[in-house]
C-alpha cells in the first residue's frame, strides 16, 4: 500500500476515475443494446444520434479505441439504414 500522501491521494483519484468510466461504458453498451432491438426507423435514427455522440465521447476520453467507436457507428448505422427496407 502506498505510504506517500500524493500516492494515496492517486490511488483514491484512479478509483473513483475507474468507477466512472465503468458507468459510462456500461451506459453505452446498453444504449447500443436498445437501438439493436428497435425495430421503428424513427426511434432508431434518435437513439443512433445518441448513441454515435455517446461512442465519440468514450473515445475521445480513451475509454474505449477510436477504430472501436469507428467500427461500431459504421455497423449500427447499416442497421439504422436498413430499417427502412425491412418495413
């Protein structure tokens, strides 16, 4: 265990930082979950807004690969594209 007082100042920083970043990535995740079973083109173009700003800010702030957040708005936008041939 650290001994320094800047240490344990860091250790108590990268904690509630970790926790953070845990909460916003799981936000996210679920997030594309919703849009992955909307089936209406309308609430699907909201909630892909939504979700591509949310990948952008995980990717900005390193918590996830940009390529990542790249690859995952190219794939939910085929899918929100592809709605409006399935109704």
């Amino acid at each position: 265990m650290a001994n320094h007082k800047s240490a344990l100042k860091r250790v108590r920083a990268n904690e509630k930082k970790r926790l953070l970043n845990r909460f916003q990535h799981k936000t996210t995740r679920s997030m594309i979950k919703r849009l992955r079973l909307t089936t209406d083109k309308a609430a699907a173009t909201d909630l892909y807004k939504t979700v591509a700003s949310l990948l952008d800010k995980l990717a900005k702030r390193n918590i996830i690969h940009k390529n990542k957040a790249s690859n995952n708005k190219s794939k939910l936008a085929k899918l929100v594209n592809g709605l409006a041939v399935a109704a």
